[in-house]
C-alpha cells in the first residue's frame, strides 16, 4: 500500500490510516490470486460505495478495462492518476 511519502507492506491484522483525498495505491504481492480487505470509509461515502462496488463487481472476468473501471470511479467522485508508472486512486 503506498499513500503519500508512505509505503506499507500490510499483512494479517494491519490497519492502515489514509486521510481523505489522499491519493493511494495498493497491490496484492502475496502468493494467492485472492485476498480479504476490509475498508472503512469515514465520513459515511454512503450509497456511492454499494454502486461503486456493483459496478466494479459487474466488469467482466480476468484483467480489468482500466479505462472502464476509471469511468465507473469517476462516476462516484474518484479518478484515478498515475503516479510513478502505477494506476492509483
């Protein structure tokens, strides 16, 4: 997970801060093609999170349109820049 001057390589149990607006990026280097994140987003991003996260749900199998998923962000208030050669959000 990278956040401003910030890198973390988040394992079970961590819990990271990253303040509103802040732009991020995150990666999964583990071994599994699937893993467990929880996010808490406060304030509330209220109903905007359930649409944001169907849509994202309804993309097709495999490696995503990332000019798709960049539409559906920004949908819901998010874009998405590129930092040092990644796509973030």
């Amino acid at each position: 997970l990278k956040y401003g001057d910030k890198t973390v390589n988040a394992g079970p149990e961590t819990f990271v801060y990253i303040p509103r607006e802040m732009i991020h990026s995150w990666q999964n280097n583990s071994s599994s093609e699937v893993f467990g994140m929880l996010l808490l987003f406060v304030p509330s991003f209220g109903q905007g999170i359930k649409g944001l996260m169907t849509e994202l749900g309804q993309l097709p199998a495999g490696p995503p349109d990332m000019g798709k998923v960049a539409e559906i962000f920004k949908t819901y208030k998010t874009e998405f820049v590129r930092v040092s050669g990644e796509e973030s959000c």
